[in-house]
C-alpha cells in the first residue's frame, strides 16, 4: 500500500513539476513547491517501503512532508520576507533554522531507529549470488 | 582571483601536495587486483564513507563559486543547500543499500554494473556508460582548470611562467592527481578523500567562525546587508534577487538529483559491511552540513562587509572567498583553507577520472559483450587516457568545457536518477523505460542546457522556457515523467522475471 502510495504521488508530481518549470503562471509556482517537497518523500517512502508497509515510518515522513512543504509554502507567502525574527528576515530563518536542522535530525533519527538488515537476510543473499556464480 | 602568492601559503600548499603523493605512494602497494583498483577492495568503514563522499560531492564550488553565487544572487543561493537536510537519508533509502547489496550478489563495481544486473540489458547500462563518460570529461575539464587557477594563484606561476602558468598549474595538479590515481586507484583515491575531506570541514568551519566574528554575528552581518543602499534587504530574500523558478529549480536538482551522482553512488560500492549503512545518513549529512558552513558564512559575510566599507566592491563575484580569506582570516587558517580548497578540487577530480576509466574500461565494452583482459593494466592506463583526454580539451575548448562542467551534475542527475532511485525499489520498471529515461534526461539536458548558454552560434533559438527555469529542473522533470509513462505504457507485458537474487535484493 505505502509503495503504492509513493508510486502514484511520484505519478502526479513528475508531470506537474515539468508543467510547473515549463509554463509561465503564478498559480504554477505553489504547485512547483508542492511537487519539489513532495518528491523526495515519496521517493524515501517507495525505497523504505517492505511488503508494501512504512515499518513505522509513516509518522516520521508525514512530519517530513508537512515541515518541507510548509515550509516553503510560507517562504513564498511571505511578502519580502517577512517580518525580522533574531534580527534576521523571518523567511530566511525557516530556510537556516526549519528547513535543514529539523529534516536532518527527523531522518536520520529515523533511518538509524527503522534499519533492518538482519543477518539472515544477509546470508540468503550472499547464498543466492554464489549459487548462481555456481551456475555461470 | 586575487593573487594569493605568499610564502606560507606555498608551503602549505607544497605539503598538501606532498601528503597526497605520500597517500598514493603507501596506496600503490595496496593496489592488487580490479577490485582494489576499482571499489577500494570494499573496506570502508562508515564514517569514512560519509567523509569521502562528501570529499566526492563538494567541488572547488562550494568553496568558491557558492559565495560568489550568494554575493550575486543573495540568499537564494542557498536553495542549492536546503535539501541536505534530507539527502543523506534519501540515498540510503532509495539507493545505497540496494547498490550494497547488489555488491553482495553480484561483481558491481560501477554504477552501469549495477544497471546491468538490475535490468539485465546492454543498451541500458551501455546508456548510462555513455551519458557517465560525457559527463565525465566535462566535470573533470572544469576541475582540472580551477586547479590550475589556483595553483597559479597560490604559487605565484604567473611570475616564472608568464603566458603558461595555468598550463604549468593545470600539469603540477594533474601529475599528482595522476601519480596517486593510476597508481593507487580507488584505495588511493578513498583515503586521499579522507584526508581531504577533513581538511575540507575543519577548514570550513575555521573560516565560518571568522565571517561571523568579522561581521559582528548574524544578526549584525543582515542589518549591514539590509541598510546598504547597493545590496538592500532584497538580497536576505528567498526571491529576492533570483525567479521563484530558479529558487525551486535549485532545491529540486540538488535534493533528488543527487540521487544519480555516480561519483557519491559510487562510493556506496566500497562499504566493508552493509549494515553499517544505518549511520551514513548521519555521518555523510553532518559532513555535507559541515563543509557548507564556509558557503553560508563567506556568502553573507562579504557583502556585509562591503555594505560596512570593509572590502571594495568585487569585480568578480567569485572573488569572494579569495578576498575574504586574505584580509580577515590569520594566514594559518588561510593556508588550512587553500588546503581545502584544493582538497574540495582534487576529491572530485579523482573520483571522475576512476568512473571515467571504469566507463571505457568495463562498462562500454560490457555493454558491446566483451570483456577487457587485464583489467588492472588497462584500467590505469584509461586513466590517464581520460585525464589527459579531459585537460586537452579543457585548453582546446576552455570556454565549451566549463559551460559543458556547469551542467554536468544536472545531466548526470536527469539521466540517472529516476532509473536508480525507482527502479531499484520497484520491480515493474522495465529495461526499455529505464533507457528511455536515461536518454531522455542525457539529451534533454545537453541540448537545453547549450541551447540556454552557447554564445557560439547566435542563429540558435533560446530554449522556450519561462524566465529562471532551469534546463536541469526540466529535464530531471522529464527524465522521471518518462520512466514512469513508458512502464505504465508497457504494463505486465513488458516486465522481464528478475533473477532470484535481484529479486531478493530489492525485497530486503
């Protein structure tokens, strides 16, 4: 169900991302900013994706998906901007201080916390390859 | 740039030099077999790993052209940035561990290797070979000629060279990249990258400490920027100075293309133990963070500075951190940073000039179904072939090659990553759509990007895009649009049976 999920957003925002970059409409841009954060998530959730399931990822990346594509929601909702937070434009401090901590630390919390290479799995494998080096 | 000719600065550079001869020297004894040659005889740690491909990934770029690119266009710039905040984990999870354990399965030692295993055909990875080689010699040319720019900076060759100093610094950088490379291969290349990539953070964050401390903190460095009359608050503006277009385009090519980098994907290859792939997102991330503190820092600082009246106005914006490492930085951490500056230069030239090798030593003519005997042999001597191959043509074609360099990271993601990233995760896309998508993204990108930059032929129409698409935005668009189309055209009909071990690899 999860790669599902994944396959159809990437179906619906490989093709708008193109519109988007190749047609000249304001109302153009938010879906651009909509397919460029959603793209990466999809793409994470199709790669972590096992028998069709997050593993308990689901939570993590909708955070993700919510703090990227919010995020740049803002960024473009902000007239010049916005108003000064820290002495800094408070777009810029979402780009410093939201937009790659917050990701970073969410990720790879999460990739560490949800990492499954068990070494069974392992070894059917390394099985596998010389069985058919066997072969050949 | 500035000259940076200065007695310590030489010496620094000198010994830079010397350490990664001496890394080649002790790698040559280790270099046996192709696989030595090729992955490192696959004994890579993690932390190394995530170091070395971050030495891999940031060119001389980050250090000198993303300040320069923060001077000219403000903080839109950063939107290159941004995404590495997730790619570090996007790799491991839609890449690194499917090409590890293809690894397992399988003699992978390239990226083409690994497209032949998955979908099993010729023309695909013969696709990816070609679209790699191209790419290849442009990224290396551009390398190769901001080496010897800074060579003939910092050694003063202009002096004793006259009209040849950047011949003369292009050949003192390519002997030694060529002494550690041909004889040391990948073994080499790995821990001369683990050198230099920890030249390359410690560096980044001295001079980072400086650009706060000379612009009195961020805050002083945004109202300086914000009161000048010549910058104005437009520049701490996410659109301020560049199209929305350009902004998200930045963001969209660096978070998801990275995914089809073969010089970083390449590194994935060498892991010891495929279970230690549950740090690399955090060691290669805070690597990556790390490093692009000198690119923030120097980025905002200069202007800041120049809005203060501490620096002239630049003539050229990528004069920006050359400028601001000799008048603000102590010349110890200035020396450290020409080190790393240089070591941002070299750790993607060497990676180049391998995949280029690897290219036309095993993947080219695998995707022909031949096999080169004595791979060892012909592989160093490709490399020096591709090297020399990519100098030549940097001097020839000065201005061809670093318009050709300036895209090749867009060309390599449009061409690579959708067929990576999906279909090693999903076992319905086809060969056909993966070579699709491959020549899509290569030709695509080639031909928008020239379009958009030639000056060559002015008869030539401007790519119908609107103001600040990037060509590599489109394309990578495409190239995805693309592969998804061509296996949903083709359906179950078109779906090859995978191998048993292919199949389990995708599975785990």
């Amino acid at each position: 169900m999860a790669d599902r999920t994944a396959l159809l957003l990437l179906s619906l925002c490989a093709p708008a991302a193109l519109i988007a970059f190749c047609v000249d409409a304001p109302v153009l841009r938010w879906v651009a900013a909509l397919a460029v954060t959603t793209f990466p998530v999809a793409l994470i959730a199709l790669g972590a994706a096992r028998g069709g399931r997050l593993q308990g990822l689901r939570g993590p990346l909708l955070i993700l998906w919510i703090v990227l594509a919010g995020s740049f929601l803002a960024l473009l909702a902000l007239p010049h901007g916005g108003p000064d937070v820290l002495g800094i434009p408070l777009a810029l401090a979402l780009m410093l201080f939201v937009l790659v901590p917050v990701p970073f630390v969410l990720v790879c919390w999460a990739y560490a916390a949800r990492f499954e290479m068990r070494d069974e799995d392992l070894e059917r494998l390394r099985r596998l390859g010389r069985l058919r080096d066997g072969k050949d | 740039m500035p000259i940076l000719h200065r007695p310590f600065l030489v010496a620094t550079a000198l010994l830079y030099l010397l350490i990664t001869l001496l890394i080649g020297v002790w790698a040559l004894r280790r270099t046996r077999t192709p696989r030595d040659f090729w992955v490192a005889g696959r004994g890579m740690g993690v932390l190394m790993a995530g170091i070395v491909t971050m030495a891999a990934a940031f060119s001389g770029f980050v250090f000198l052209g993303g300040p320069g690119l923060t001077y000219r266009i403000g903080v839109a710039s950063l939107f290159i940035n941004l995404p590495i905040g997730f790619t570090s984990a996007l790799l491991g999870w839609a890449v690194a561990k499917r090409l590890r354990l293809l690894a397992e399965v399988r003699e992978v030692y390239t990226i083409p290797d690994a497209l032949l295993c998955r979908f099993g055909s010729r023309t695909t990875s013969g696709t990816a070979a070609a679209a790699i080689l191209v790419g290849t010699v442009s990224y290396l040319g551009t390398q190769l000629l901001a080496l010897g720019r800074l060579l003939e900076s910092v050694l003063g060759l202009r002096e004793t060279a006259g009209p040849y100093s950047l011949a003369v610094g292009v050949a003192i950088g390519l002997a030694v990249l060529l002494f550690y490379s041909v004889g040391g291969g990948m073994v080499a290349g790995v821990y001369t990258d683990l050198f230099q990539g920890t030249l390359m953070m410690v560096s980044a964050c001295a001079v980072f400490w400086y650009a706060l401390k000379a612009g009195g903190g961020l805050s002083g460095i945004a109202s300086s920027i914000a009161g000048s009359p010549r910058f104005g608050r437009q520049l701490l503006e996410p659109f301020g100075r560049a199209p929305v277009l350009t902004a998200l385009g930045f963001y969209f090519v660096f978070g998801v293309g990275v995914l089809g980098q073969p010089h970083m994907l390449h590194k994935f290859l060498m892991l010891k133990d495929p279970r230690r792939l549950r740090w690399l997102p955090l060691t290669l991330g805070l690597a990556q963070i790390l490093c692009l503190l000198i690119w923030l820092g120097v980025g905002l600082v200069v202007p800041a500075l120049v809005a203060q009246g501490r620096l002239p106005a630049l003539a050229q914006p990528d004069d920006a951190a050359p400028l601001f490492l000799l008048h603000f930085v102590p010349e110890i951490v200035t020396g450290l940073a020409v080190a790393g500056i240089l070591s941002a230069i070299m750790s993607t030239a060497d990676g180049f000039m391998n995949i280029g090798s690897a290219a036309l030593v095993r993947d080219l003519p695998k995707a022909w179904g031949r096999r080169v005997r004595r791979e060892l042999l012909w592989g160093r001597l490709a490399t020096v072939g591709v090297a020399l191959l990519a100098a030549c043509l940097a001097f020839l074609y000065n201005d061809l090659i670093a318009l050709l360099g300036t895209f090749a990271f867009g060309t390599f993601a449009a061409a690579l990553a959708p067929a990576l990233a999906v279909g090693l995760n999903w076992k319905r896309v086809t060969a056909t759509a993966a070579t699709a998508s491959i020549a899509t993204g290569t030709l695509l990108n080639t031909g928008l990007e020239f379009l958009a930059k030639q000056t060559f032929f002015p008869s030539l129409p401007k790519p119908p895009l609107p103001p600040g698409a990037l060509p590599a935005a489109v394309s990578l668009a495409a190239s995805f649009t693309v592969l998804l189309a061509v296996t949903a055209w083709q359906g179950r009909r078109g779906e090859a049976p995978l191998e048993s071990d292919i199949a389990a690899v995708m599975e785990v």
